[in-house]
C-alpha cells in the first residue's frame, strides 16, 4: 500500500508539468495507466519495432522465478561448477551393466542418475505448489485492484503447470524439467548452455590459475573480451 501511495504522489506530480498533445499530425506515444492501454501515433522504423513493444511490456505485477542447476548425473560421473564433465569413473560396475548406447550417453554426462531423476520429480511437485499459491495470491489482490496490466491481471491458464520452463540445451538440464515439457511449457535456449572453456574443460579457475597464470592474468584484467 505504501508503494502504491507513493507512486500515485509521484504520478500527481508529473501531471502538473505534463502537457496533454492532442494533434494528430504529430508523432507521439501515450501511455494510459501503466500499459494498460497503450496509443501510438505517426510511430514507424526503429521506434515501433523496439521502444513501443518494450513500453507494452511494462507492468507492476510480481512474479517469482527460481533457478535451479540440472539434476545429478550417474554417481560414476562428476561434473565442475560450470556444469561440464570433469571426471568419469570408467570402472564402475554398474557402467557395465548398460547397453552400449546408454553407456556412452552416461559417459557424457547427458542422463540424470537415479538421484537426479528423484530430483526431478520433486523439482515438479515444488513448482506445482509455488504456483498454486501465487496464482491464488494474485487472484486475491486483483480483487481488491486493478494491476494495470489487463482488466483482471489474471492469465487464464488451463494447463497444470501456470508457468514458463527455460532452460538450456544441454540433454540433462531438458531431462530434469521433462515434466514440463510433457505439457509444452519448456523452452531451450542456447544461451543458457555453460561456456566452453576449450582446452581448459573440466577445470576449475583456481586450477587454470596454477596451469596458466598469464592467462588468467588477463582474465581477471578485461573478463568480457579474455576467451578460453
């Protein structure tokens, strides 16, 4: 309630300096209570394609995301921080039990272990429930007011799941939210994928620093332009 006064004191201040444009001819955008409505006038090029669908998306609502790692990998294959495999066991037992293309996909660290299909599962029943309970939160709130991003502020969703899944490419991170993807509610992006680090895979930044400390010399002076 405080945030809300103090944004309708805020908007009280702004419209004393505010002049209302009522000429056609000119190009203008007019925002009506937070892009609840939105008027574009005379707008073309870079101007409708970038600035109006951003102003579009403005809103007060409050959503949670979480963030989670992939599920855990066969007990006999360890994985770095960054998520690439640095360690295999080639000589435990229970690689040999499986069939030849199974083994390698393990080897490669890209199936869950058993821990980290149980992981999965409850990562389901959590999402489930965090979303039950925001979705009654805001339909509590929008009772009572008006979010300014649609007449109810409520998305009809008809799915189990009123959420959105993004994750990486990599084959165990889409295993551990296959549950999502079961109904259409998963999407991958390559982006998220952990960044390669060449010759210096499987290894952590304190071990880079021992094996080649001008490298990392220059990692830690311009991080954005050092590749691996």
């Amino acid at each position: 309630d405080e945030a809300v006064a103090d944004l309708r004191k805020r908007v009280k201040k702004y419209e004393e300096q505010y002049e209302t444009v009522d000429d056609d001819s000119l190009s203008y955008i007019k925002v009506f209570n937070l892009s609840t409505k939105v008027m574009v006038n005379h707008c073309y090029g870079r101007m409708s394609k970038i600035i109006v669908p951003a102003i579009m998306a403005w809103n007060i609502g409050v959503r949670p995301i979480f963030m989670c790692r992939p599920g855990k990998t066969h007990s006999s294959v360890c994985t770095d921080e960054d998520d690439y495999v640095s360690y295999v066991n080639e000589s435990d037992p229970s690689l040999a039990d499986m069939s030849v293309h199974t083994r390698k996909k393990s080897m490669k660290g890209d199936m869950l272990g058993m821990d980290g299909l149980a992981f999965s599962l409850k990562l389901r029943d959590f999402i489930q429930k965090e979303s039950a309970e925001f979705i009654s939160r805001r339909t509590d709130i929008s009772k009572s007011r008006n979010t300014g991003t649609s007449l109810t502020g409520i998305t009809p969703w008809e799915r189990p799941f009123p959420t959105t899944v993004l994750t990486s490419t990599m084959p165990r991170a889409v295993q551990t939210c296959r549950w999502a993807k079961e109904h259409d509610l998963v999407e991958q992006f390559s982006n998220l994928n952990p960044l390669d680090k060449g010759d210096f895979n499987g290894l952590e930044l304190d071990q880079i620093q021992d094996i080649d400390p001008d490298w990392y010399a220059a990692l830690e002076h311009d991080p954005f332009h050092t590749r691996f």
